[in-house]
C-alpha cells in the first residue's frame, strides 16, 4: 500500500470514526434520513478505495471523457 492509498485509508477512517462518536454520544442521529448518510458515503468509499482502488466517481468522470 503506498502513502497515496494509506492517506486515504486514513481519512475515511477519521470521517467514519467522527460519525460514530457523534452518533454514541446522542448529537446526531444516524437511525434518521439526513445529509450525513452522504458523508457516510463518502468515508466508506475513501476507506475501501484504500484497499480495492476503485473509485464511483472515476468511474463516472471517465465515461464524461474527463481526461486523467
């Protein structure tokens, strides 16, 4: 795994993490629909990219024909 990978390994942890803690300790409620599913989205995504490399929006940036 290179720095690159390990950074965003990294970050994703941290906003998962955050989420969690938030949620523990009664500020945000994750059991309701809201706007912080995304960033739940987003820090899985950062965090599983870490080991797969895959990314959703490459994915979808490439097939605009957005060049690398």
């Amino acid at each position: 795994m290179n720095i690159s990978r390990m950074v965003n390994m990294f970050a994703g942890l941290f906003i998962l993490f955050s989420l969690t803690m938030a949620h523990v300790y009664g500020q945000v409620d994750l059991t309701q629909m809201s706007w912080l599913w995304f960033t739940a989205f987003v820090g899985f995504n950062l965090f599983q990219f870490s080991f797969t490399g895959f990314c959703p929006l490459a994915k979808i940036l490439k097939a605009a024909g957005v060049k690398e």
